[in-house]
C-alpha cells in the first residue's frame, strides 16, 4: 500500500472518530468500508453526515452535482470524494513545504 493511502486512511479514520471505521491492510477494502459507513449515515444519522464533509472540506455544490449526474452508490461516491480531497490536502502540504525557502530568521 502507498504511504499516501496509508495518510489517507488515517486522516479519515481521526475525522470520523467512530470505532465502526478502522484503517484496513487494503485501501480498496477501507474505501468500501468507508462506503458502508456513510451509508449507516445516510440511513440513521444524517446531520452527522453533513458535519463529516463539512469538516472534510468537501464542496456542497460539486457534490449535489456528483450525486445529481452520477448513477454510482452515493456512499461509494461521497467516500470516493472524501478521499480526494484528503490527497488534495496531502499534496497541497507537500508542495508548500518544499517551497519554504524563507531563512529561519525571516520567518515568523
């Protein structure tokens, strides 16, 4: 497994912060894991739902959007959307910190 699917799995897992979601030894095994998950949401807690992608950063208009054109699993869709934006993050982070050559005494 890539350490990228490794972060990835991790991040999610701290967010969610439900025992019912645990990192997996297979990322396609947590992706539908992760999908089973948002389909309790979906199904029993909704408003926890709509906490979970807004803490994620997950985009309201692309996913009524997604969710509108696509005929995927609306769970394997949000999960799939969660994870994205989650590597999205890592490479943002990855790309700013190689970036940083402000001398350590110019910073603040």
């Amino acid at each position: 497994m890539k350490q990228e699917e490794i972060e990835i799995q991790h991040i999610i897992v701290e967010k969610v912060a439900d025992k019912q979601l645990l990192p997996q030894s297979s990322f396609q095994q947590f992706v539908e894991s992760l999908a089973q998950y948002i389909h309790q949401l979906i199904n029993h807690d909704f408003s926890r739902l709509v906490q979970l992608l807004y803490r994620m950063d997950i985009s309201e208009k692309k996913l009524k959007q997604t969710l509108a054109t696509s005929q995927t699993d609306a769970g394997l869709l949000i999960a799939n959307m969660m994870i994205e934006r989650e590597l999205q993050k890592i490479q943002s982070r990855k790309q700013f910190k190689n970036h940083s050559d402000i001398p350590d005494d110019e910073k603040w």
